[in-house]
C-alpha cells in the first residue's frame, strides 16, 4: 500500500513534465484509498520540477535494494 510522503518510482513517461519511468517523487496526497496519488517529483538541486496527478498503474512502490540514478532534467 502507498501512502502519504512515501517515494514512488514512475511506470510511465510524463512528458508534459519531462519526467521519465523510473524517475522518483513523494506523494503528498493519496486519492479514492490508492486509486489515484498527486506526486511531486524534485530536482536534486531541491527545485521542484511538478506535481503530477498519477493513477495507481503510473507509480510503484520503491523495492528494497533499489538505488536511484540521477540524469538531466528537461530545461
């Protein structure tokens, strides 16, 4: 189950944002009891890149022994 301030990992490009699968973001908000999340996703550098109305089959839980992978931002 995912809720509130846990990191999901995207399933699916966002390219309205510049975000890609596997990119990272918190949920502040958890809609219809998981069907759908409202994510942000920050930039390393702490700026704020979006927030994102997701589905349940756009974010995942982050697995154990993940590691994250930074990579160039949409400018």
């Amino acid at each position: 189950m995912i809720n509130e301030l846990d990191s999901v990992v995207l399933t699916t490009d966002v390219p309205e944002l510049g975000l890609a699968s596997g990119d990272i973001g918190t949920v502040v908000m958890v809609h219809d009891r998981g069907a759908a999340f409202e994510v942000e996703f920050v930039a390393l550098d702490g700026e704020t890149i979006g927030v994102a109305t997701l589905t349940s089959s756009q974010v995942r839980s982050v697995r154990e022994g993940e590691i994250a992978h930074a990579r160039q931002g949409a400018a």
